[in-house]
C-alpha cells in the first residue's frame, strides 16, 4: 500500500528569508528611484548653467549699451538733441525737515 503525504517535499520559507528578500527589494527599487533623481538632478543644473550663460552675456552687452548711452559725451548731445539747457544756480527743493542724526 502507499502512503500519500502531500506536504512532505513542500518548502515552507521562514519569515526571516521573507524579510532578506523584501529588503533587497526595497533596496533595489529605492536606489533606481535615487539614482533616476540623481541624472534628472544633472541635466536640471546643466540646462540651469546653460541658461546663466546666457543671461550674463546678455546683461554684459545690456550694460554695454547702457555705459555708451550714459557717457559724458553723449550725454551733452542727448542734451542737445532735446534742447536741454544747463542751469548756472540749481534751486532744490527743501523738505523743511532736519535729520535726525548728525555726524
């Protein structure tokens, strides 16, 4: 006669080999999810350095116009141009108010 035992050759993993596993898994996914952060991080501050590049070449060149505008010499032309004319005695306006501290 034979004797059936159908749970004798069955593996029964322990709950310590469940716990190895889940925290390889959580490990591998944890280090793909950080290191995705870490080339989405690099490509923020190339495209970020690239865009600052640029920005200062054009501040460099805004500046450039603003100091030839603003030289001495065009500055008398531009007078000029718009029949400004200089004043000997400038009068200013006073606000009647003393400050409050004194050197």
């Amino acid at each position: 006669m034979t004797i059936i035992e159908p749970n004798k050759h069955k593996y029964n993993p322990s709950s310590g080999f469940i716990l190895v596993a889940g925290f390889i898994v959580l490990s591998a996914f944890l280090s793909i999810n950080f290191y995705n952060k870490n080339v989405n991080l690099r490509h923020l501050i190339t495209s970020n350095t690239k865009n600052l590049q640029e920005m200062q070449v054009s501040n460099a060149e805004f500046k450039d116009k603003l100091y030839s505008v603003l030289a001495p010499e065009n500055i008398k032309s531009l007078a000029q141009s718009l029949n400004l004319v200089q004043e000997k005695r400038p009068e200013y306006i006073n606000s009647g108010l003393e400050p409050l501290a004194r050197n």
